[in-house]
C-alpha cells in the first residue's frame, strides 16, 4: 500500500467508521490501515467523548462488532484483514483540553518552562489545569505546557472482603 493509497484508505476508513463509533456514544481517536504480509492490520483506537472514566470492556466488545460489520460492508481493504480496537491507554501524551479532562482524578506530570510540575489533576478550565500536591492547588495554563501524561499508580491488593492486605 503506497502512502497516497494508504492515506486515501484511511480517509475513507475513518469516514465509514466514525458513524459506528460515535453510535456506540464514543470517539474515534484514530484508525491505521497497514500492510502486513498478506493480510491488513486495521488499527482503530475509540475513547469516551469526554470527562474521567474509561471505556468498559462490553462496550468495546460492541463496537468491535459493529466496526468489524461495517468493514465487511464497505470492502474499502483489499484481501484479509486483521481488526485491533483499543482504548489510548494510559501512555498517550495528553495533548488536548479533551485529553486532560479525562484524565482528571489521575496524577499527571506536566512539562513546563518554569520546569516539571506534578499531581493529582483535580480539575480543569477553559485556560489549563488545576493540579493538587501535599495539599496545593495550582493552576497550569494550556499554553504553558509543553508535554504532558498520566503517571500509572499502583494500589494496594484487597482481600475478598474488599480490605487491603497488611503483607
């Protein structure tokens, strides 16, 4: 597939797609179709449209279906196929106001040029983000940050009876 080809494919793709998606009341992030060997590798990515929360699993199941129907219908790939539907995970760069407010409840550290800033991402404005550590609330405008992500927590296991373990 020629890069004019694949990113006309893509076009289409997305085009055909995002229909079923927001169906399904998400978002289409994004959608990659690449050659691998004989077969296609159709890559897309769906997400809630905004606020904290994550897609739960029937609901991607579902949309997989659905996406999986319509690519069957529309034949825009030539030959086998290969389906992967994911959520962005928590390694995607937030990038967007969007991308921010779903991450809020979450720690995040943000670049900035005032240097590194890090917290719990407590809320969010049309300007930029409130972040809380030990306590402080601070402000960090949109135009300020120059790279930002969700820090991965780890949580303590429980017990059957929903307690932590003591170990």
């Amino acid at each position: 597939m020629g890069a004019a080809r694949s990113s006309e494919v893509t076009t289409r793709l997305r085009a055909a797609l995002e229909p079923v998606v927001a169906e399904a009341a998400l978002l289409l992030e994004d959608v990659t179709a690449s050659p691998a060997g004989r077969r296609s590798v159709v890559r897309v990515v769906v997400d809630l449209p905004d606020g904290p929360g994550g897609v739960d699993s029937d609901a991607l199941a579902e949309v997989s279906r659905r996406i999986s129907e319509v690519l069957d219908d529309v034949d825009l790939l030539q030959g086998a196929y290969t389906l992967e539907v994911s959520t962005p995970g928590i390694d995607r760069p937030l990038t967007d106001p969007r991308h921010f407010r779903r991450a809020t409840g979450r720690l995040v550290r943000c670049a900035t040029a005032a240097g590194p800033r890090a917290g719990r991402l407590v809320d969010t404005d049309a300007d930029g983000v409130w972040l809380e550590h030990d306590g402080v609330r601070e402000h960090i405008d949109y135009a300020g940050i120059t790279g930002a992500k969700v820090e991965p927590e780890l949580r303590p296991a429980r017990d059957e009876d929903g307690l932590e373990d003591e170990a």
